[in-house]
C-alpha cells in the first residue's frame, strides 16, 4: 500500500531534496510506460493480465497520491 507521497516525505532521510525525488519518481513513470509494452511481450502476457497488472500494480492511482 506505499505512495509516492511516503516516498517524497522519506526524501531528506536520503540527503534528497523533495525536487529531486520527485524528478526521481518521474522518471521510473516515465521509465514504466516506456517499457511495459515490451515487459508485457516478453512476458507472454494476453491483454487481460496486462490489464489487471497495470491496473493493480503497477501506476494504480493509490500509489500516485503526492500531495
């Protein structure tokens, strides 16, 4: 159940800026969306696991809470 928000609120225990985490969890969303389809692939997995997977794994909308 973690969100980004947990993630952004921990930053300054990693000698991180609040900015440079976000930059951080930008760029592992950004990283996600570039390569699911492939991961997907490689995977073998029918659109319907792709579905449930994306939805309730990974970039679910609990997890992108920031604020």
């Amino acid at each position: 159940m973690s969100q980004m928000k947990s993630c952004l609120d921990a930053a300054h225990h990693f000698q991180l800026s609040r900015e440079q985490a976000l930059a951080i969890v930008e760029k592992q969303i950004e990283t996600i969306n570039e390569n699911w389809p492939v991961v997907c692939d490689t995977a073998e997995l029918n659109t319907v696991d792709r579905n449930m997977l994306w939805g309730r794994q990974f970039l679910n909308p609990y997890a992108l809470v920031t604020e």
